[in-house]
C-alpha cells in the first residue's frame, strides 16, 4: 500500500509539473514591464522578442530559449511599430534588432525588449499609430506622448524621466 502511494504521488508530481506551461500575458505595450517582472530575478537577464514578421514570440533567459513560458501577447499591439533611439547629434534612428537564433533556426526580430541583471531595462522610444512610447532604462514606468520631439525630451533629459505629460505641461 505505501508503494502504491508513493508511486501516485510521484506519478502526479511529474505530470503535474510536465503540463505545467506558464503564460505571460502582455496585452499592451506600456505594460511590458509588469508583465515580464515575475519571470525575472536579480541577476538575471531576460529577452522579449517578437519575431516572423511580428507573428510570433519568445522568451530567452541568460541567453537561453525558454519554451516553457509561453507570452500570450495581443500580437495586434505590435503591428506597424518602429523602436527609435536619439543618437550622440540628437537625430532619432530607427533600431534594427538583430536576428535570434531558435531551435537552430535564425528568425528575423521586430521587437525585442530586455530586464537586464541588475534591474535596468531596454531604453528607447517606440512609435505606434500617432502615439510615441518611452521606455526608461532604470525603473520608471513606460510614458506616453503625442509628439516625438517630447517624447525625445523625456528619455534623453533627467527632469523629465518618470513625470507625467500632465505635469509636463503645468
């Protein structure tokens, strides 16, 4: 009888464990963030792409293909986005991610969004629709602007990192 037993327990500890996929769910881009944060620890880098023309996408930690998580993303949200950083003259240019290698198969990336070890993050400005959104490098969350030129101001000047655009405009 204790065989048996121990033979369930183990039994449904390993299924249990073998079905066990976890979901991120990201379901706007200002919430990438919040979203991936569970899955990061001190000390650890994870990489959010998405990949095969914006259809697809994969988490990587340390470098390493996590199949197991699984990002439930409204794949929508990103359609038609361009990531944009100021350069040394102060001239936006539009980020070209390189390519992710997956299941020895190179895929051509449309986005990709890093939790670095020590807790900072990717640091760039991303256009969508008429809306431009900027991602602070160190623990602010993702602000919003109609113009770019604000949205430059607010990633590359210290006063304006983590202030709202109401506050802005007072």
């Amino acid at each position: 009888m204790i065989v048996v037993i121990l033979v369930g327990t183990i039994y449904g500890l390993v299924l249990s464990n073998f079905h066990n996929k976890k979901k991120v769910h990201i379901l706007k881009i200002e919430n990438i963030k919040e979203a991936l944060q569970p899955f990061w620890s001190n000390g650890k880098r994870l990489d959010f792409y998405i990949y095969d023309a914006c259809k697809k996408s994969a988490l990587f930690s340390n470098d390493h293909y996590q199949e197991e998580l699984k990002p439930d993303i409204a794949l929508s949200e990103f359609d038609s986005i361009e990531a944009l950083k100021p350069d040394i003259t102060g001239e936006n240019k539009t980020i070209e991610f390189p390519p992710i290698m997956i299941n020895n198969r190179l895929h051509k990336v449309c986005f990709a969004y890093t939790l670095f070890p020590n807790g900072s993050n990717s640091s760039y400005i991303v256009k969508k629709d008429k809306m431009f959104y900027v991602f602070y490098p160190y623990f602010q969350d993702v602000n919003k602007s109609e113009s770019l030129s604000e949205a430059k101001a607010m990633l590359t000047h210290k006063p304006y990192q983590g202030v709202s655009i109401d506050e802005i405009h007072e």
